[in-house]
C-alpha cells in the first residue's frame, strides 16, 4: 500500500465521520428520531415557512422559463455543455412538465383557478408553508451543500471494497452502494435519490445500478415510519411493524433486479461505457481493507480544494431545486387529485380485493383501495385506514404495505422522474405493483401470528 501523509489521512477521515453523522445517525430531538441534516431543514424551515410558497413558485418559474428558452438553443456537445445548460437543457416532455409545476404552484400560492388544483387536500398540500415542497426545498440545501462529505473524501471508495462480495451477490449492486443504500434507509429516500443520482451522473454507477438504488433503498425515514403506525393507532407495535420492513425490504431488493422492469436496465454507464466486470477486483499483494483504504486515501488527496467543494455542494442544491420540484409540483398535484376527486385509485383497487381475501385479511374490499392510493402520496393509505378500517390487523397490512411500497408520486416517485435516474413513469407504476403483491404474502403472515 502506498504511503499517505498525516493531512490526507485527516482529510479522509474527518469529512467521512462528519457526513456520517450528518446523513447517517439518527438523534431524538422533541421526542423524535431524526437524522442532523433533516433536524437543520426543519429549524431552517420554520424560520423561513412564510416566505417559503412564493420562493418555491418562483424558483418553478425560473425552471420553467429557463427550459423553455433553452428549447431554442442549439445542442452543444455535452462534454463542453455549461452548468446552466445542462440545468435548463432538457426535452420537451420535461419542460412542459416545469411548466405545469409552475403553473400550478402560481395558483396555489395567489389563491386563482380550480379548487381541484389549489385545494389543501391536492397542491395546497404539496405548496403549503408547512407542506412537502418546503421541507423539500430546506433538505435539499443542507443535503446538496454538504453531500460531498459523503461523496468527495473517500468514504464510498473504503467502504465499497469491503462491502463487493455482499452487495453485489445479493443485490447485483457495486459495493460503493452500501453507503448510498444506508444512507436512503437509515437517513431519508429523498437523500438517497439525491445521492444514487449524483452518483450516476459522475459514472460510477451503470443505468441498471442507478434504477436499482432509486427504487430499492430508497425507503421513508425511520421517523416517518412512526408517524405512520401512530397515525393508525397501532404505536404499541412499533418494533414488529418495523422488524416487518426491514424484512420485507431485504427480500424485495434481492427479488426486484432480477425481474422486470429493472432486469432489462443496460448494464452501461451514463456516457455509454459498457459495464467492466473486473472494476471491483483486487490488484495483487492487496486486501479488502488495504485497497480500499488506498483507494479511499487516493480520493481524499485529490479533493483538498475548498472552493471545489462549495461548487459542488451549490450546484447538487441548483440541480435539485430546478430540477425536481417542480415534477414533485407537477405529478404529485395530479396524483393527488385523482385520489381526492375521482374513483380512479378505488377502482385500481379492485383486483387486490380477492387477494387480500385470500390471505385471510378482514374488510378486504374497503382495504384494497389503499393498496393502490400510497402511489399518490405515502401517508393517504394510513389517513384512509385511520377513517374507514376497525379491523387492527388490516390496519397493521395497510401501515407496512404503504411504507414498503417506496414509489409514490408526491416524494420519491417526483424525485426520481425529475432526476437523470434512468426510470420512466411506466417502470414506476410496475415496481409499485411489483413491490405490493411481493410484500403482501409476507406481511399477511406477521399479521397473522401477532393478532
């Protein structure tokens, strides 16, 4: 192993532990665990909740006039693109997409046009002072601001090499993901996207990689977990509940890459490099420790550069602010009004009727609604549950299924779709289903032995 001096080893080791406990390690603060970074957006957040609807909106419509100035401007090769041209720079779908976020958030914020659209129960909800997109928009400056300390200085290279034989057999995943995946689980899915994206974007994940991650870790934070078992009365069976998604979690991300859709993800990296098979093995005279403390160490020296860390950090936050809230705006406000004003999710429901029947679950017809409802919004199948089921055993089926679901288009669904992850709405909507019907069975047998 190559020899290091004291400064890189500190550069190594004192931005990783920072980043750790930032992103890493939950803390109770007022009773709740939480991890430090969401802890600072939530101060943050508080301080600025007046102001936060209108510069949320007008954010959205800088996206959306930026794209659409940017459809006039001839390509350039993406290796000399601009920041701002690969900020702005994107097809028409997505540019329309930032126009009907910005649109709707102009009528939620002045109070004009259909109720459907700025109700409390639809948009309102997502552009409220306290509502998703400005908890969102104080997470993701934290998170973007000080991602590097997870991602510049070594942390993914030494872990990664330790962590190959693991992720890769059982996950089809480099072992650099473990970070990313802990991260996502332990942390927040919106963190996680932000992560596995950036992580993509720099080449070190291939297509599959990247879909995989996004979909698969990509979980609610422990602390959202609570929120969910609370809200449907069943808090005194926190350590099953969750003991349930950590199961049911592991099994799906050893079962979901190996079927479609994310069975059929190219094996290439996002500037077209197929995947290299030998990447992850080690050079002779090394073991998992030593090359991955040298790779580890190699990487920390290189990032010494304080004013490449700030433009880093500033650009993770741009990158996400224009480009993921306004699909989070644009899906999540359709999304939700399908739920609220139509029977649309009532009548997806219907074919999970005769399966929850069959797994024995009571108020099966009533239940199989919410199996399909969390795709709008995480917290509706609970919200739902709390008000139409008696039946505490479906209550618990419900509170599980919806956080293990993972894909809902007013959070992580949004965030995906506005990231360079390669997943498409299609792929969603599969995965989402995939993920219930794969969960069901095992849920329904823990339901089974604990009421």
């Amino acid at each position: 192993m190559k020899k290091f001096s004291m400064s890189t080893w500190l550069l190594f080791l004192l931005p990783s532990i920072i980043g750790i406990l930032l992103f890493m390690i939950p803390f109770k603060i007022g009773g709740e665990w939480k991890i430090p970074v969401a802890i600072l957006a939530n101060i943050v957040a508080g301080i600025v909740e007046p102001i936060m609807p209108w510069t949320v909106t007008i954010t959205m419509i800088l996206a959306a006039l930026g794209s659409i100035v940017y459809q006039f401007i001839n390509n350039t090769n993406p290796k000399t693109q601009t920041f701002f041209e690969k900020l702005f720079k994107v097809n028409w779908f997505w540019t329309i997409t930032r126009v009907v976020g910005a649109v709707f958030a102009v009528m939620v914020v002045a109070n004009i046009g259909p109720e459907a659209v700025r109700s409390g129960d639809t948009g309102g909800m997502l552009l409220s002072t306290d509502g998703l997109l400005s908890f969102l928009f104080t997470i993701f400056l934290f998170a973007g601001l000080l991602l590097p300390l997870l991602l510049n200085f070594g942390l993914l290279e030494f872990f990664g090499t330790m962590m190959v034989k693991i992720m890769r057999p059982l996950f089809k995943l480099p072992g650099r993901s473990s970070i990313d995946a802990l991260a996502s689980w332990i942390g927040d899915g919106t963190i996680g996207v932000l992560l596995t994206s950036k992580q993509y974007e720099e080449g070190f994940y291939t297509k599959k990689e990247a879909a995989i991650i996004g979909t698969t870790f990509s979980v609610v934070s422990i602390t959202f977990s609570i929120v969910v078992i609370e809200q449907l009365g069943l808090g005194k069976y926190f350590i099953p509940y969750y003991a349930t998604v950590v199961l049911c979690g592991i099994v799906l991300a050893i079962i979901m890459p190996r079927i479609y859709p994310l069975s059929r993800k190219k094996e290439e990296y996002i500037d077209g490099r197929p995947y290299d098979e030998n990447a992850e093995s080690l050079p002779e005279g090394y073991n998992v420790v030593s090359h991955g403390l040298e790779n580890a160490l190699t990487t920390a020296n290189k990032n010494r550069s304080i004013v490449h860390f700030l433009s880093d950090g500033i650009k993770n936050v741009l990158d996400m602010w224009i480009g993921v809230a306004p699909v989070v705006m644009a899906f999540g406000t359709i999304a939700l009004m399908l739920a609220t004003y139509t029977d649309v999710f009532v009548w997806l429901g219907k074919p999970f009727e005769p399966l929850l029947m069959v797994l024995g679950i009571p108020e099966a017809a009533v239940a199989a609604q919410t199996m399909v409802v969390g795709f709008a919004d995480m917290f509706l199948p609970s919200i739902l549950g709390s008000q139409l089921i008696e039946s505490e055993m479906t209550r618990f089926v419900i509170a599980t299924t919806s956080v293990i679901q993972l894909i809902y288009m007013s959070e992580v669904g949004g965030l995906l779709l506005g990231s360079k992850i390669p997943v498409n709405f299609f792929d969603l909507v599969v995965i989402f289903v995939l993920r219930t019907v794969i969960a069901l069975p095992i849920i329904a047998v823990v339901a089974h032995l604990l009421f």
